[in-house]
C-alpha cells in the first residue's frame, strides 16, 4: 500500500492512518475513503507510468489502486479472477444517432475477446476483488456482507479464492440464479461460506450483519460500512471510461465522457468514478471538467431522485418498494449524501424509470439488436428520452451507460422480456 497515504472522513474532515482498521468515522458515523498520495505517485512513476494497459484486468492501473501489481510486498496480497477492463461498447440505436451523440455501453456482464471479464458476470466484482485483497493485508479472516444480489455471489467466490470464511446475508426474494449460486458454495464449503436469509431488503439484511455477525468477529464489507475498499475497486470503472483507447491510444491521451448514466442503488460506483477522475486530475492527465453524472433509479424506491428535486443536502428514507430491478432497491444509504453532492456538481441529475419502462427496454433491445440487458443496466438505457428532453444529452457528447450484470442472473424475472430464453 506504497501510495495510500491516509484514510479521510468525506464529511467531518478527520484524517486516520492508512494501517487503521476501521468502519464508519466515530466521529460522526460517514463514510471514510482512501487517500493516495498522488505528488509521490507522479514524482515516482511519472504522469502515466503506473498504468499497464497490457494487462487485462482492473490491476492494470497499478499504483493509482490501495495494492499495486507491481509492488512484491502488495502482490501477495491480491485476489484476482480475471475482473474488469471490459469494454466500452459501441451501441447503435436510434434516439442517440438522431441527436448525434455516440452511446457506448460500458458491459459488465459478458466476457468480450481481447478484454477482461467480470467472473460472476456483475460490475460487484470490482469492489470484492478489492475488498477481499485489502482485507487478506490487514489478516482478516472473516467477512460478513448485506446484500440484494450480485455483491453476495461475488464476495463469495472471491473469499473462497482467498481461504477467507463469509457470511452472506440476503433476502429469501433474491434473484435465483444469484441466491442458488450461493447456496451451491454455501453447500460445497460449509466451512467457508454461510448463505443467512432474512425477510426484507439491504436494510433488515444489514441489521442482521450488525447484529448477529459483527459481535462474532465478522468484519462488515456492507456498502461505504469499510473504510473505502469498495469504492477502491469501482475507482476503475471511470479510470476505463477514460483510459486512451482508439484514436486516442497513440498520444496515451486521457479523455472522460460527457455523460456518465449509471444505475444507482447504493451508488459505491457514482462514488468510486468521482475519485478516479479527481485524481486523474491532480496527477495532470485529464482537466477539470467532468462527465454530467446521472443516476437513474427505479421508480419503486427513489430516495436519490426525491431529494435531488427537493435540494435536499441529503435522503429522506422512505420504505423501498418492489422492483424487479433489484440492484436498484435500496432506500438509504450511508453514502447517499455524497452521491447528491457528486451528481449536483458535475450538473447531472437523478431521475426515475418504471418496471414497465425497463421490462419494454429488455423487450425491444433482445429482439432488434440481440442485446441482453440487466433490469438495472436497461433502466439506464430508458431513461434516454428524458435526459434527452431535459438537455442533459447534447449533440455530440459521448454518452455511455453502464450494464452491471449479465441478464441471466436475472432470468426468472425477464425471461418472458426475452422470449422465454437467451
Ligand atoms: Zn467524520
């Protein structure tokens, strides 16, 4: 952890050594980030030297991360199965050619020739292979995690990976696919991996995590709960987006988007990718403009978008609704604050998407260009119209939309969407 120079309270301002193990700041209860000392980096590595785009996965980006590949100490400490540097994928479709803008899908959930790949095929993968790594260098041994999907099946392939023991807390109302992969490991190593199913969503499963887990020695890996290890691993969502890459990749020039439309729930990603950009900036290689950052929600429960509307500094909670877009079903969020603030300055906004407005998304996308969409990711993709209306997509901008996971993992829900079968 060479360039990690401390851990910071977003809110209150404290400042904690970088070896200090902890949750939320005592201070006040927010959340806490890791600090790298990006003068040391540049002064070490040069503007770019750290970055290693030979290689294909989230490591590339080398000393910009908490573990560094190229670091003997660091490298033992590093879980990898092959996750990020996906591509930015080209998307054709109609309201985007019209208004001129190119539309890239940033696609988490499907392996692509000659890139990275996510191994359970969801964007959460960053943030566990990140998480597990960091935990195994401070020698934990036990995890615990709240979850509505796609982090439980991830953190627990990765434990297994690691020889590290977790506890997987989710709702009985889980997506199958996810909630029978855990089972499976939970079955195949009992010693290893725990499947505790509680009614309701993240936030009775968090409850249980704090309760049940944290007294018996598990460390919580909840959302923003650890000091920014997740956030670390979804950093390189936006270090991809603006990575050289085609005609930009012989002058090694760095380059955001315009607009950024991601799938908000607990919003580690809106998070993560601010970072990234900030500390491009600060290490000279992109200016201080940033993507307009939109967080699309569903329609069910929208805590972002409601006090977005209102000014609000921070969320009121209200109770989540039902959604098939699970991923999307979190009512609050220790981390939802900085996400409003993160949203509101790059000039973006949240807004809101029905079931029905994804499931046509699903619908439409399967059948005229073979795409298979997650509800969350395809709830991005229907918010296009509006952001359209409201200006918020421009002639040409670069806009890319995330798609955080593979549409299987979602299959009893979108099946009939798909026409019974991918
Ligand atoms: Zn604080």
């Amino acid at each position: 952890m060479r360039y990690v120079s401390h851990l910071n309270c977003t809110t209150c301002g404290t400042n904690y050594p970088a070896d200090h193990l902890m949750g939320l700041c005592p201070v006040d209860g927010r959340r806490v980030q890791i600090v790298l000392d990006c003068e040391r980096l540049e002064k070490e590595r040069g503007r770019d030297g750290w970055w290693h785009p030979d290689r294909n996965d989230l490591w590339r980006f080398g000393g910009l991360l908490p573990l560094d590949f190229t670091d003997a100490e660091d490298r033992r400490h590093i879980v990898t199965l092959g996750e990020g540097s996906t591509p930015c994928v080209p998307y054709a479709y109609p309201l985007a050619e019209r208004l001129g803008c190119s539309l890239e899908v940033k696609d988490e959930g499907k392996p692509y020739t000659g890139y990275g790949a996510n191994p359970t095929l969801s964007f959460k993968d960053r943030g566990m292979a990140m998480t597990v790594s960091i935990a195994k260098a401070f020698g934990l041994t036990r995890l615990a995690i709240p979850t509505q999907g796609n982090a439980g099946d991830s953190l627990a392939e990765y434990a297994l990976a690691a020889g590290i023991q977790v506890a997987v807390v989710m709702s009985p109302d889980t997506d199958l696919p996810i909630l029978g992969r855990v089972a499976a490991l939970a079955r195949l190593h009992p010693e290893q991996i725990t499947l505790d199913l509680v009614d309701g969503t993240i936030i009775e499963c968090a409850q249980r995590v704090r309760e049940h887990y944290v007294p018996r020695g598990y460390f919580s890996v909840a959302t923003f709960q650890e000091p920014g290890w997740r956030a670390e691993g979804k950093k390189t969502l936006g270090l991809e987006m603006a990575e050289p890459a085609g005609d930009r990749l012989a002058s090694r020039r760095w380059s955001v988007p315009d607009v950024i439309v991601y799938p908000t729930g607990g919003g580690t990603g809106v998070v993560g990718m601010a970072k990234a950009f900030d500390e491009l900036e600060s290490l000279g290689l992109i200016g201080p403009s940033r993507p307009r950052m939109v967080s699309v929600q569903s329609a069910a429960t929208t805590p972002l978008v409601r006090a977005f509307e209102a000014g609000e500094p921070d969320i009121t909670p209200l109770p989540p609704g039902k959604t098939i877009a699970t991923g999307l079903n979190v009512a609050r969020n220790v981390g939802h604050g900085d996400v409003l603030r993160i949203i509101r300055d790059s000039g973006g906004c949240a807004l809101a998407v029905t079931d029905e407005m994804i499931l046509e998304t699903i619908r439409t996308e399967w059948r005229d260009r073979r795409f298979a969409w997650s509800p969350e990711g395809a709830a991005t993709l229907a918010a296009l119209p509006e952001l359209a209306d409201r200006r918020m997509i421009k002639p040409g901008d670069r806009v890319v939309l995330v798609n955080t996971a593979s549409a299987e993992k979602s299959m009893p829900t979108i099946r009939d969407a798909l026409g019974g079968g991918i």
